[in-house]
C-alpha cells in the first residue's frame, strides 16, 4: 500500500551552524557518555534538554540518497518535511526571520530535485507575523511549498493572540495547512515540568499538554470562525484531544456563567477540532488510541505519519497493516488524505 509521511524531520547546514553558535536558548552542544559516545545535547532551557545520538543527528542532516534508500525501503512514497521541535520559534524576530528563510531556501533545493518524493513545510518566525505571513506566501508560490510548520509557542505566547492572524490568514488564502508541532511547555507553563527535566517537559507529558492547549485556544479565539476554511494538523494521534472530545464541549451551553473570557467560536468546540483539524498517527501506535480517534474523527481526518528519524517506519507499517479497520479506511490514511490535503 502506498504511504506517504506528513511528519518527517531533518535539519540544515545552516540551521546546525546557528544552534552550534548560539549562546543563550535554544541551542545545540556535543556531549560525551560514560563509555565516551558523542551525542547531541538540543538544550531548551537549564533543566530542559535532550540527548540525541550522532547516528541520529546524521540522518536529520540526510537530505539526499541515503535517506531515499531508507524510504524506498520502508515503502515510503512521500515525506513531508519539516523542522523538529526546536525551530526558529523561540529566537529573537530578526534572526529568527532570517534563518527561516535560509532554512527555506536550502529545502527546496531537495524538494525541486525530488518533487515527488519530498514535500516541503515552511519554517516560518511567527515573531513577526507579517514576515511570517510573507515567507509562507513565498515558499508557496516561488518555491513550490505546500504549508507551514509552527510550534507550540511562540516565546511563550500562543497563535490565538490576533497579532499573529496574518499567518491564519495567508494559509487560508493559500489553501495550505500549518502543521502545530510541540515543543517544551512555555516559560509561564513549565515549571513544574523541569522538576524532572526534558523527560517529563517533552513527549512524555509536555508536548502533550502545550500543543493541546495551544490548540484549544485557537479555538475559544475564533481563529476558526474568521478563517472557516483554515486547515491545522496535529500530530501524536491528536495530542489526545480526540479523547476529550465531549469533555471540551462541557461548558457549551454554560459558559455565559463561566469566568474567563466568553468564548468567540460559533460551534460547539467539537465541532471545530473534526472539521478543522488533521490528526496523525505518529508517535501513538497504540490499538486503544487509534481506535479512539478512528471512531471520534473518522477515517477521512487521519494521516500516515512516523516522525521521522526518531520513530521506526517498520513499527509504523506493521501497526497500520493490522489496524482492525477496512482496506478502503486504511488507504485513506495511508496517502489518500494527504494527497488531498496537500494537493499531490
């Protein structure tokens, strides 16, 4: 069956040259093991960082035939790329702006060599949201892009904030989704995470918590009552907001009688998060979980996708062929949709 991996990771020259370079956070260090391995420290904040091997790191900077073998062998048709978790998000704006563009530039050498074997996602600096508006509207139209990337906060502050609308308003126009990618829980949001370091601020609980946050929030904004036609796609079979599904819309009917601010949206949450959202499967081969959302969102809401190179294609594949689902289901997960979402 053809796949196609809308969650696939790598890095540039550029982008390893500026972490390596960086003083303060986020940056990249070398460490070295007990047994004197070397690896790749991504430090996110004092307390907050991840250990990433050089085999790992290697493949992140694969841009060429050796990654192509490892889809080829993988039955991978199409990776969708972009930038993993420590982007450009959390940069001041000029610089910020700057290596987006130079990230951006160097990817469509890849995706303008391989049109159909590699999609690209813009990495844009939402720190300022006119640039950023301008850079997507540039790797769409100049450089064949098919979307955007953004993480999970912008220096601690979050998309629904109307400042960054220009952004929501570009992809609509565009027709293109933005893919919301975790990253550690915003300088407001993490403290009680550090106690316990990157193992607890990211995928295990972190990633989780700020992404489904962010999500929500876009929704109480009105985000999707402006731009109705705005695709968003979440990664982690959702960040398990297909789980809450009828938690989220508790409050419905109440929430004139609730504190906070009254929410702008026209529709009952739900509602918003099975129309306007892209749930993906990667980093989530769990039966319960997939069953869960396959049933809350349906087959036509669901992409393939492995989070690439930190995940296995192998342990993808097999979780996809004995999902207890229908062939014609599964080919909707399996390309169908991101062909459609992507227009490939």
């Amino acid at each position: 069956m053809k796949r196609i991996d809308i969650e696939a990771h790598f890095f540039t020259a550029e982008y390893e040259q500026a972490m390596f370079k960086r003083k303060g956070f986020p940056r990249m260090e070398m460490g070295e093991g007990e047994k004197g391995e070397k690896y790749v420290k991504w430090m996110f904040g004092p307390q907050l960082w991840a250990r990433n091997p050089q085999a790992l790191h290697r493949k992140l900077m694969d841009m060429g035939e050796k990654r192509l073998r490892d889809m080829d062998e993988a039955g991978i048709a199409t990776q969708v790329l972009s930038l993993p978790a420590m982007g450009c998000d959390q940069l001041e704006a000029e610089e910020a702006t700057d290596l987006a563009r130079k990230i951006n530039t160097e990817l469509s050498k890849v995706t303008l060599k391989h049109p159909d074997r590699f999609v690209g996602l813009a990495e844009i600096a939402p720190q300022d949201p006119e640039g950023a508006a301008y850079e997507l509207e540039r790797t769409v139209k100049e450089l064949g892009f098919r979307g955007a990337k953004a993480n999970s906060n912008v220096l601690g502050e979050y998309l629904d904030l109307q400042k960054y609308w220009p952004i929501f308003e570009a992809a609509e126009r565009l027709d293109v989704p933005i893919s919301l990618h975790p990253t550690v829980p915003s300088q407001r949001m993490v403290g009680p995470y550090a106690d316990y370091g990157f193992l607890l601020a990211g995928p295990t609980m972190g990633f989780i918590a700020e992404t489904s946050l962010h999500a929500i929030r876009l929704i109480l904004a009105g985000v999707f009552v402006r731009y109705p036609r705005l695709k968003i796609i979440l990664g982690h079979m959702g960040e398990g907001l297909p789980f809450w599904l009828s938690r989220v819309d508790a409050l419905w009917q109440d929430h004139g009688l609730q504190s906070g601010s009254s929410p702008r949206m026209a529709r009952r949450p739900s509602e918003y998060l099975k129309e306007n959202f892209i749930y993906t499967i990667s980093g989530v081969l769990f039966p319960p979980a997939f069953m869960c959302a396959y049933l809350a969102v349906g087959a036509d809401r669901i992409a393939y996708a492995v989070d690439a190179p930190f995940d296995s294609y192998l342990t993808a594949n097999r979780f996809m062929d004995s999902a207890p689902i229908c062939e014609e289901d599964k080919e909707k997960i399996c390309h169908l949709n991101a062909e459609r979402l992507f227009k490939l």
